[in-house]
C-alpha cells in the first residue's frame, strides 16, 4: 500500500499545492489525508472527489493534530501567521505539529519554516523595532523559533525556507497602483537588492519533490525559489503584461511601516532584513535546487502570463 500523508493547510496556499501534486500522480506514490477547518468548503469538498481523505482539524488543539496524525508516514505542517497575526499563537500551534508528530512517530515531517531573524540582528540593536515584545519579523521568527522544538522533540524533519509569493500581487494588496500623474507604481521597499520570489503553486509541488527523496532530505534545510529579482526588474515584467509603464517605487523599510494597514510594520522589518542581507538570503534559496524537486517551476514572466489578468489593476482614467 502506498505511504499516508498528512497535509496540513491542505485547502491553503502551501498545502493545496501539495495536496494536487499528490492526487495528480498517476502511479498513487502516496495517499492523500487533507486537514482542513471546515470539511465542507468547496475546496475541501473538491479534494475529496479528487480521491483525498478529508478531516476536519484545528492546529491549535493537540489533540486534533494528534488524531490528524494517526498512522501517517509522512506529513506536511505548514502554520498561517496572517490568519491571526499573533506570534505567540503560531509558535504554539508550530509545537502542536512537532508534538503530535513526535508521538505518532511520523517518518518524514517537511516543516514549512522561514529564518528566526533574531539570529541575525537582536531585537533592540538593529535598524527595526522590536515588535510584540521580542520579535523583528514576527511571522518569521516564531516559525524560525519553532525549528528548535522540531530538533529537540527528534522529529525527522526537512526545513523548507519558502520565499516572497508572487500570488500577493493578487491576493494581499501588492499589486500596482495608479498614482495622482495616472502612472502605475510597484512599490518594493528593498531598494535595488534582489527579492526571491516563487508561484505559491510551486511550494507545493516542490514539498512534493521532497517527499519523493525521503530519507535523503531528514534533516536538512531546503530554500526554494523561482526567480531573485529586484523591484525595479519586477515592475519591468509588469509592464511588459499589463501594457504600460510600471514604475518601481523605492519607500524606504521606515517609509513603507507609516503606510498604515495591518501587518505593515511586521513587513517593513521584513524588508529591511531581506535587503540588509541579502546575499545570504539569495543565497539559501536555490533556484537550481528548487527545479530539480520541480522541473515545471515557473519563473515570474511565467506567472504573469497565466496571472496577469488576475492582477486587481485599476483603469485609467
């Protein structure tokens, strides 16, 4: 019989990737359990005619992450800081997956993690405020904090360090906007440093690729990414799609936080770590290696030709 996986966030960005890689496999390498909040969704529901198993399960209840775990071989745990916004919450949840997945003896884990900038820069010493208390980059210092529980709890884990989505440009208000002169403006408070970036698809199918290699990938760290490309070689491929000029506009980390919604300044410090180190963050997400777990990985003008139209522009006046 082939191996269960367990796909937490199965009806999500990183999950639903994962979760259609799966059931797109003509041989059946692995059977599919989908953990999702309400089993009823058109989306959870759709799984299920694909073939899935579907299971209600709540990340934040142990005790449902340990009943989502029975007998699988495999697992995929992913956390969603945006759902909350609460660092806190997502660090517990992150020690719920390596919890019950420590007892149930799970034989691969890929954990979908991002660095603990604190590593880094102390909170307090760098060029970003603390935020929530001890945080620089609250949605990826507790997944990055989390990674020690992983280790500790002896959970046999690949770490895979996602980069930027290109789908925010549709779905989280990054897309171009028309200035007060009519022009588009792409707004990347990164200066000229590179941005690594992928389809949100492809996370999903290069976890696919992951479990596909097993044992060779315990206990390593794995970045991913399509492209590493400044905001000034975005808004250039944006223009190409969207037929007129795009310009990038280069707010500074600061500049970007007084912007005002929710989360900004949790993603201005973002910005601000990934273009002060930003050779080391191109650096630990290979593109090469994410083709080899994906050879379909698309690269951004790819993206922008299936998702051009999707981008929420408005018309010119």
């Amino acid at each position: 019989m082939s191996a269960l996986v367990t796909v937490f966030g199965a009806t999500g960005a990183q999950g639903g990737g994962l979760a259609r890689a799966i059931l797109a496999d003509a041989s059946r390498r692995f059977r599919l359990r989908a953990v999702t909040r309400n089993p009823l969704a058109p989306a959870a529901r759709a799984l299920a005619e694909a073939g899935a198993e579907v299971v209600r399960g709540d990340i934040d209840s142990l005790q449902d992450v340990g009943n989502a775990l029975r007998g699988a071989d495999a697992a995929f745990c992913v956390t969603s800081f945006w759902d909350h916004q609460d660092p806190e919450r997502e660090l517990r949840q992150a020690r719920n997956l390596a919890t019950a997945a420590a007892g149930r003896d799970v034989a691969h884990v890929v954990w979908s993690t991002l660095e603990d900038t604190r590593d880094f820069v102390p909170p307090g010493t760098g060029s970003m405020p603390v935020l929530h208390g001890r945080f620089n980059v609250p949605h990826y210092d507790a997944k990055g904090e989390a990674n020690a529980t992983f280790v500790a709890l002896g959970v046999p884990t690949t770490y895979l360090y996602t980069s930027f989505y290109w789908d925010n440009l549709i779905h989280f208000g990054m897309q171009p906007r028309r200035g007060p002169n009519g022009r588009l403006g792409f707004v990347l408070p990164m200066g000229e440093a590179r941005l690594p970036g992928i389809a949100a698809a492809d996370i999903g199918a290069c976890a696919y690729g992951i479990l596909l290699r097993g044992r060779e990938l315990l206990g390593k760290s794995v970045g991913i990414a399509g492209e590493h490309l400044s905001g000034r070689q975005m808004a250039e491929q944006l223009a190409l799609v969207l037929g007129e000029p795009v310009d990038h506009i280069a707010l500074t980390p600061r500049q970007y936080a007084r912007l005002g919604f929710a989360g900004a300044e949790d993603l201005a410090n973002m910005f601000q770590f990934k273009q002060d180190f930003e050779r080391r963050y191109c650096g630990s997400r290979d593109i090469s290696c994410a083709r080899e777990l994906h050879p379909e990985l698309m690269t951004f003008a790819a993206w922008l030709a299936q998702n051009g139209r999707r981008l929420p522009i408005e018309a010119a006046a």
